[in-house]
C-alpha cells in the first residue's frame, strides 16, 4: 500500500476532525450528564459562601471569644506560645488595625480598641489564588478559597499576596501545641500553609460554621450572598456595611456591620 | 605503581560501604517467609473494593479519593457492590482498620517507609474496640 | 565530564581554598538538615514577615546571574572586542548564581520534596513558574554557551555558527530573568512597598552594578593568583558600566522615594519609615538602610572620578562598596522592608537565625566552589594555549613550564565570527 503525501494530510486532517468532534461532543455529553447527576445542588441557584459580621452585636462582650475556640478546636488550630510562629484561621485586632481608613483624627472614639472578628475573606478576586504555582489553593464554584495540604510546597508565596494577613504558616510541627486532636479533622504538618476554609467540611454535612454556631450573640450571619433572599443579604440591605480593604478589588465575602 | 596501596584501600572502602545493609547490626536479617502478623476488622467482612485490588493498589484508590474529596467536593464513592461510602481515609479506612496493627505492619514488612499520611491524619478513638487478633492466611 | 580534569590539578592554594569552602557547606548542609527535621521554625521568619534572608539572597544573586549579559552584549552585539577574555567569567559567574538562585529558593520551602508539584501542575497565572521556566532556561542556555565555546577554544577551531543566535537570545533572557523576579513582587495589591512599576528596571539598574563590580573583583583578584590577564581595557570598560548602573539605579531610587514621600500616602509611606527611620520604636534595620545608602554614595563619588575609577587601589574598593551597598539593599531591605508593617499594621522584627546564616553561608560556599572550579577549567584551557600572561604568580604548576605569553588577541572573538 502506497501513501501519497495529499493521501496522508487529506488522511491526517479528517483523523484531526474526528478527534475534535468526538471531543466536542463528549464534552457536551459531560456537561449534560454533570448536570443531571446532582439534583441535589440547585444548579440554576448560584452559591456564593460569605458572612456578615454585626460588630455592634459583637462587642458586647469583648472578653468573648466562643467563636475562635469552636473554630480552634474544630479544625485542630495549635496553640504554639512563640508569637512568630502562631497560626489563626479567625481571630481578632483592634478596630483601627482592621479598618485603618475609618480611624481619623476626630472620629476615632467610637469603635477604637474594640476587637473585630478576622478571618480569610474567601475574595471573589482572591490574589493568593492568582500567585499559588501549584494550585494548592484555588477558588471553588461555591466561592470558597480552598486549600489542598497534600500539594502545598510551603513556598509562602500565598502569604506574602495576602493583603489581609489571613494566611498562617506551619513554621514547626503543630501537633505539640494541640491540646485536644479532633480526630475528624487532620492536623497539618510543618511546612504547609493553612487558613479558614468556612468550614466546607460542615457544609458538606449541611451544617453552619463552627464559629456561627458558637457565637451566643448571633453576630456572625453565614449565608449565600448569591440569594436576594439569604439572611446575610437581608442584613446588608438594612444596614450599612464595609469590607476590608475593597479599593483592591478582591472582593471579600466578609462584610462588617459598623 | 606508587598509588596502589590508595587504590586497594579505595576498592576496599567501597566494597565495605556497598555490602554495609549485609552485615550492618542496624538491619538485622529478616525472615521473608513469615507473613505480617495482620489484625483485620471483626466487625466488618467487606471493604470498597476487593482484597486483591486492596493489597496492590489501595494507594491509587487514596490518591483518587484524595484528589476528588478535597479538591472536586465529592465525597460519596460507590464501590463495586454497589455500597455507598464516604471518601475519607480517618471515618472509612480507620473505620474499620487499625493503624498500627494493619497499616503499619504491612508497611514496615513491605519496607514502605513513604506514607507521610499520619503526619496529618489521625486515628479515630472508636475503632480499636471489639478488634480481636487475627492473622492473614 | 566536561574538561573536569582541568579542575583536579592544582596547587596546595587551590585545594585548600577549595576544603575551606566544601567545610563551610558542609556546615551549611548540617543546618539544613535540622532545618528540614525542626521545620522553618529555626530561621528568623514569622508570621508576618514570612520571607527573609533566604528569598532575598535568591533575590539578589538573580541580578548577578543576570549580569552576565554585561560582557556578552557589548561583546557580540556591539563587537568590543576587549571583552574577548572575559565573556567566560561572566557566562560563568551566570551559571554559579543560578544555581545558588535554586539553592535558595530550595531551602526556603516548607515541604521540599513536593518541589515538583511545580512541574506537576503546571500554573501559567503564577509568576513563580514563569521564574522557574526562566530561571532553568538561563541555566541550560548558559552552559549550553560556555560548554560549546570553550570546547571550541581548546580545540582550537572555530566555535559553530549555531551558536550565535543561542548567544543572541541569552541577552533578552537575562533580562527576562531579572524581570520575572521583579514581577514576583510588583504584583502584588497589597504589599505597596514592592507594588511599584519601577522595581524591575530598579533590579535591572542595580543587577548591572553590583554583577559587573563583582566581576571587576574577580578580574583582578584573577591577575593576582594567577596570570591570567583581562585586560586594563576590559577591566576600565566595565568600571564604566558599574558607574553608568549605579547612577541609573541611584535615581531609580530617588524617583521611588520621591513619588512615596511627595504623595504621603500612609500605606507607602510606611515601609521606607520602617527602613530609614524605624517604626513604632523598632529601629534595628536603621543602620544597615543608611551604611547601604553611605556605601552607594562613597562608591559613586569614587567612580565618577575618571583617576580613581582607574586607580588600580581604588577601584576595588569602589567595586567593593557597590556590592555591599546593593547587598544590603536588596538582599535584605528589599524584602523586609515589604512585609513590615503587616496588613494589620504590625511591626515584626525579623533577624536571621544562626541557622539560617549558616545555610546562606554554606549556599554561598557552593557558589564560591562552583565559580573556582569553572574559572580554573577556562584558565587551565588558555593556558594550555599559551594565553596567560605573567605566569610567575600562577598557582597552577603546569602554568610555570609555558613561557609567559605576549598578551595576545583572544581566540574566542575570532571564533565567533
């Protein structure tokens, strides 16, 4: 059998074709089959995670701190004593620390020195995403900026994009400073990265976060901020509410009521 | 012909340091007829897929499991039997299995020294009663 | 192995220098050890300031490597040919900081063995992989240059023609490499110490003055140990270039500091009050900002001086001020002064560990080895070819049968054509 060289490229481009249809049409096929297999999950409902912090609610009790203990120990946070080397998914700082913008000259009385809730903004832009070089952590459909600690290098690269400081990193092993393990969740091991994950293991179980379930004042408002509807979206028509730092445009998913 | 006592002696350092896992106290000669000493789950006959499949390849179902729960959100694995189970090495695995006395056993007689797993993973409290010892065939 | 039997005949000089340096790794890689068994913890670094010594080194020594391309590019694009014999010491002195570069970056990660996960996942919208991808692709140009070009010249037969355009394109691709690292930084919303557009030709500036001011040192520590010559042209003209950079980059950064305390902007300012001033009662990087600023100044009134930039005394000693000038600035200040304060406004001191400085230390005895070897592997070829002139001082024995040389026309330069 002789092949002429029109023979092979005429060959060559209809095998090309037929690749390409076959991938076009699996992909199609994917797609349908993908949506028809979780009925469960409202496809037409879009999900954005997020929160709303009533910092008014809040500083009621500033001794307060149910919210970071269920979180701690929920997640298996160590407690390690040298500051350099702490880890905190939520914790909190002075009012004027969070909101620099709000601290001028004269209006500073108000809200100086009360303690605001921090944890990971979950951005809808989030820049410790755009820099990771392994996709250790990524941003899921639900809006969740996750983080795989089996892929993670520890490069910290993702810490120094941050611009809210919510990324802590495993400087020794963790295990040491935890004082009770919850043996439901993993502890980390030196030299990965780590951060809030709006406890998408409890959503996977169609629970609220650790830390809205702790809070005794209800300051702490989880919902989906892509339903008009949702509890957290009522609250933000009602009341006036900031990010931090929204000129970046990463768009948190943390919204505080001041 | 002067750098051969250098040469002898070279030879001799390197035959040493090559047949050094021979000899060496710090591995003692083992007996690769005697199988693990095994403790199986007593509470449960089936596991999320067969024994063979398991013994050879449980890895590749971790790295799978690993992969789709933590990174696509899907943590429901329907075995061959048609059992719905939970991708999750701690609830699942650990469930039924006990780390020391089956993970870690065919690990170390296998000469596994890789899975890094516990650094993070821990072992339930529940399931190390109602095991009682059994060893493989 | 590539002439590597050039390497192992050498004078009781050279072997020692050479232990001392394997003992200062050796030490080095003990660290490292218990480094990787503690975790990072033993370094300096937090929480806050999660970068440290480590990526500033990584830092500066990409600016070295890339100033290689100020000996090949006036050589081949611009035909000077004075810089016939030193175009190998800076390709070279490129390959040594390379792999420091890797070093660095290697031991400053958390988990180490997962270090392929770069490759492994390839992430196109993450600047560290374009680093990664430039960084190698220097790497292999580099020695794909050198290896070819000093084979030639050994053989005594004109180098191939395609290695011409390999030269060409390694020009572009060391500017690439320090531009990406720059890039590592400028990029980031919310460290605006570093997110500032003039910080990759800042690199650039003072990569070109601190790699040719080392080079000069070389060249001329090179004269000294052993007969090998550069040229007082080669040696003049580079001083010149280290003159040109360290002005550029002198502006580059009063044009920074300007546009910082001119608009007054809290969040900029910050960081340079940080470094210049001290912060919130922290003053200890004080100091070492203002000697690397004193240093930059000295070094600069003595280059611009045509009598003292020649002086065979001062010379050195300018090139010796720029290098610890840009050290300072850029290999510590630079990525310090970026994370303090925090976000949340927290100042951290950070000092690096003894640990930590043994590990940098012990990288930068690798880095020394490397650049011996490779400038005895050149040396020993051209004095094969009876190049060298001045062979009364070689520490290379077999230097001392050959007759010393009339300083003649490089055989590099009239292969490459």
């Amino acid at each position: 059998m002789k092949i002429t060289r029109k023979d092979f490229l005429r060959l060559s481009g209809l095998s090309f074709l037929a690749a390409g249809t076959l991938e076009a049409a699996r992909a199609v096929a994917g797609s349908d089959s993908s949506a028809q297999n979780s009925p469960g999950k409202p496809s037409a409902q879009p999900v954005r995670w997020g929160m709303v912090v009533d910092v008014q609610k809040c500083r009621k009790d500033q001794g307060c701190d149910a919210c970071i203990g269920a979180c701690n120990s929920a997640h298996n946070v160590p407690h390690l004593a040298d500051p350099k080397h702490e880890v905190k998914w939520i914790w909190t700082e002075p009012f004027e620390n969070v909101f620099p913008f709000e601290q001028s000259e004269y209006a500073q009385q108000t809200d100086a020195g009360i303690p605001i809730p921090l944890m990971c903004n979950h951005c809808a832009s989030p820049p410790c995403v755009h820099v990771c070089p392994t996709q250790a952590t990524w941003k899921r459909d639900d809006g969740i900026v996750m983080m795989d600690w089996h892929r993670c290098i520890g490069c910290r690269y993702c810490m120094a994009a941050c611009p809210y400081g919510s990324r802590s990193f495993n400087w020794v092993d963790p295990r040491p400073a935890i004082a009770h393990i919850n043996p439901d969740f993993p502890t980390r091991t030196k030299g990965v990265v780590e951060k809030c994950n709006f406890c998408e293991e409890r959503l996977a179980q169609g629970l609220r976060p650790a830390c809205v379930e702790a809070c005794p004042e209800k300051a702490l408002v989880f919902g989906n901020l892509a339903d008009p509807n949702s509890e957290p979206r009522q609250l933000l028509r009602k009341r006036f509410a900031v990010q931090r730092e929204p000129e970046l445009g990463t768009g948190p998913s943390i919204y505080y009521l001041v | 012909m002067r750098d051969r006592i250098w040469i002898i002696a070279g030879l001799a350092l390197f035959a040493v340091v090559v047949t050094a896992p021979f000899w060496s106290e710090r591995t003692p000669a083992k007996d690769l007829t005697k199988v693990p000493n095994l403790v199986l789950p007593v509470n449960q006959k089936d596991c999320v897929a067969p024994v063979s499949y398991m013994r050879a390849s449980h890895m590749v179902l971790l790295l799978r499991w690993r992969e789709e729960a933590v990174r696509q959100g899907q943590r429901r694995y329907v075995a061959f039997d048609g059992k719905v189970y939970d991708k999750s090495l701690t609830k699942t695995c650990l469930g039924c299995h006990n780390k020391e006395q089956f993970c870690d056993r065919c690990h170390t007689y296998a000469g596994v020294s890789g899975p890094y797993c516990w650094n993070c993973h821990n072992q339930p409290q529940t399931n190390v009663a109602g095991i009682s010892p059994r060893s493989m065939p | 192995m590539f002439m590597f039997e050039k390497a192992i005949a050498g004078s009781r000089r050279y072997w020692t220098w050479l232990f001392g340096l394997l003992c200062v790794t050796a030490a080095g890689f003990i660290s490292y050890l218990y480094q990787l068994n503690v975790g990072l913890g033993v370094t300096g670094m937090s929480r806050d300031v999660s970068w440290g010594l480590y990526i500033a080194q990584f830092t500066f020594f990409v600016g070295v490597a890339a100033s290689a391309v100020m000996v090949v590019l006036p050589y081949y694009l611009h035909d000077y040919k004075q810089f016939g014999r030193i175009t190998i010491l800076g390709e070279f002195l490129a390959i040594s900081a390379v792999i420091m570069c890797c070093l660095f970056i290697f031991v400053d990660l958390g988990q180490p063995m997962r270090v392929l996960n770069i490759i492994l996942y390839p992430t196109p919208w993450s600047l560290m992989f374009w680093d990664m991808i430039s960084l190698s692709g220097y790497l292999v140009l580099n020695v794909i240059i050198t290896l070819v070009m000093l084979t030639a010249e050994r053989e005594e037969v004109p180098a191939p023609g395609w290695i011409k355009p390999v030269i060409l394109l390694s020009i572009p691709w060391a500017v690439s490499i320090h531009t990406v690292t720059a890039f590592l930084y400028s990029g980031l919303p919310g460290r605006a110490f570093w997110l500032t557009a003039i910080l990759a030709p800042r690199f650039l500036a003072s990569a070109f003055a601190s790699g040719p001011a080392l080079l000069i040192l070389f060249c001329l520590v090179l004269r000294r140990l052993t007969g090998f010559d550069a040229g007082q042209k080669a040696i003049e003209k580079l001083a010149v270039i280290v003159t040109y950079a360290t002005i550029i980059n002198i502006f580059f950064i009063l044009v920074e500091a300007f546009t910082v305390l001119y608009g007054r902007i809290p969040g900029d300012v910050q960081h340079l009050e940080y470094l210049y001033w001290g912060l919130d009662g922290n003053y200890h990087l004080v100091p070492w900002m203002w000697l690397s600023i004193s240093l930059g100044v000295a070094a600069l009134i003595l280059l611009l001086v045509p009598a003292w930039r020649t002086s065979p005394s001062l010379l050195p000693v300018a090139c010796v001020f720029v290098f610890l000038s840009l050290w300072l600035d850029k290999g510590l200040g630079l990525i310090v002064g970026g994370f303090v304060p925090s976000p949340l406004e927290a100042v951290t001191q950070y000092t690096p560990t003894l640990p930590e400085w043994s590990i940098v230390m012990g990288i930068w005895a690798i880095g020394a080895l490397l650049i011996t070897v490779f400038y005895k592997i050149a040396l020993s070829v051209r004095e094969e070819l009876g190049e060298l002139a001045g062979v009364q001082h070689s520490i290379v024995p077999e230097a001392e049968s050959h007759q010393a040389a009339p300083s003649i026309v490089s055989t590099r330069m009239q292969q490459a054509d």
